[in-house]
C-alpha cells in the first residue's frame, strides 16, 4: 500500500508555517499599533502593487514599476498622516495606470485606507476583520478539502466547492459570535450576521482575484507566502472585507462597534449627517 501524501494535502503543511508566520507578525503589528501597525500595512500594500504590476506585464525594476509602488506609498501616507480625503484624488490620478491596472490598485488602496481606519477605533475591529476572513479561508480550504462535491465556480477556480463555500461561512459566523462573546460587546445575531456579510464579501474577493488570474492565465500572483501563492493570494479575501467593515464603523462608530450594528444604528448615523 502506497504510504504517498494524498495530493490534495500536499500544500497543507507549508500553507500552516506561512500562516504561522504571518499571524506572529501580524498579531505582534497590531498590538502595537503605531507606525509598526502602519508600516505593516504599507508593506502589504506595496507587495500587492508589486503582484499586480507584475501580472499586468510591468517591470517592477522599470519606471513604470517605480511609479506604481510610489503611487501605493504616497496613499498610504496620506492615510497614515490622517489625510483620508486624499483617496479620490490618488483614484484619480491612477488613471494613467490603464483600466484594468486602475481598478486593482484602487481597491489595494481601499483596503489598505479600510485597515488603517479600523486601527483607529482599537485592536479589536481589526483582529474582528481579520479572524473572521482567516476563519472563512480555513473553514473552507478544510471543508472543500474533506468533504468535495459540486464546484462552486468551475470555469473560475475549478478547486472550490460549495460545500467549502458553506463551511466557510459557517466558520466566519461561529468565530464572528465567538468574539463578540470575548470582547463583551455586541449582541450574537447582530456580529453572526455581519460575520456572515464579510464572509460572503471574503469569497467574492476570492473569485474575483481567481477570475483575474485565470484571465491572465497565471496559477498565482505571486511565491512569496509558501503554500499560499502571492500576497494577493493571501489577502485577497480581507481586500474586499476590510472596506465593507470600514464603511459600516464609518457609520456607526464611536456609538456601536461595527459588528453590533444594527439596521437602526446605520440609520440613525446617517439621519444624524443629512442636513436640516
């Protein structure tokens, strides 16, 4: 009898030492907060620049490669230095990047301004993000892994499933309850449903990132994160979760965190900007 790895889990163990490493660093940022905290995310930001770039047929030793992770430095630190009104500005000007180009390194941006704006209300909206797109990401890896069956979307990422799809919210939704329940604020439907909402945004970024890859006819953005392919790869799931948990504390905070929100809360915060 054949004692061979099955193929499925070949990746399991470098995908756990990446994750560790990447949870030893992110976890030491966060609770720093700071500039540590920002020059985290400032890495992350100019490595998925780099990916894009890179995908996209640019250099990153060419000028135009220069230019895209100076265009990702100088948003980062109009955000860093509170200039949130900056953004439209450097969408702007992202123009000259091409259409396609244009559009992924707004929203690199976006979620970079999003996890930044987070840090400002205190570790816990941050690791409520990042835990709850981890939890979705690992639930689903897991459950498509061992239970298999139909493919969620074959033509864009034949390896998802639906019922990984389905663990992986379930993932998101027992941990989202689980830390309102640790941090004692908010009630267990409300940080269930908003878990779930992220979770969905999380697998959407998924397909969108495997979509683009296909497109462009790559496997992964990128080696650096063994196991795991790039660092779009990697996050490209809180890309797309980190804005929607952004907006809604944008809304609510400093009343509510954005996970014990409810439909009342946002409505209220946004009665209260209208003009009278």
């Amino acid at each position: 009898m054949s004692t061979a790895k099955p193929t499925a889990w070949r990746d399991l163990k470098p995908r756990l030492l990446s994750a560790l490493v990447l949870v030893a660093v992110a976890g030491l940022a966060i609770g720093a907060g700071g500039w540590v905290y920002k020059a985290l995310i400032l890495a992350a930001m100019a490595g998925m620049a780099v990916e894009a770039a890179t995908l996209f047929g640019v250099r990153v030793k060419s000028w135009r490669g220069c230019l895209y992770v100076l265009w990702a430095v100088g948003a980062w630190l109009a955000a860093a230095t509170g200039r949130w009104d900056a953004f439209p500005a450097f969408c702007v000007t992202a123009l000259v990047f091409g259409a396609p180009l244009c559009l992924i390194m707004c929203i690199i941006v976006l979620a970079g301004n999003a996890l930044l704006w987070l840090r400002v209300g205190g570790i816990m909206p941050v690791l409520f993000v990042i835990c709850v797109v981890v939890a979705s990401d690992s639930c689903a890896y897991l459950t498509g892994r061992i239970l298999g069956g139909p493919k969620l979307a074959p033509r864009i990422s034949p390896g998802k499933t639906w019922s990984g799809s389905f663990g992986g919210l379930v993932g998101a939704v027992l941990f989202g309850m689980g830390l309102a329940v640790l941090s004692g604020q908010g009630g267990l439907v409300q940080a269930g449903l908003w878990a779930a909402a992220l979770g969905v945004v999380a697998q959407a970024g998924d397909l969108a990132e495997s979509g683009m890859k296909r497109s462009l006819g790559v496997k992964d953005s990128g080696t650096m994160l063994p196991g795991h392919g790039g660092l779009l790869d990697r996050f490209d799931g809180l890309v797309f979760a980190a804005p929607l948990a952004a907006l809604v504390s944008l809304c609510v905070a400093p009343s509510v965190p954005f996970w014990a929100a409810g439909l009342h809360d946002i409505f209220a915060a946004l009665a209260g900007h209208l003009p009278r």
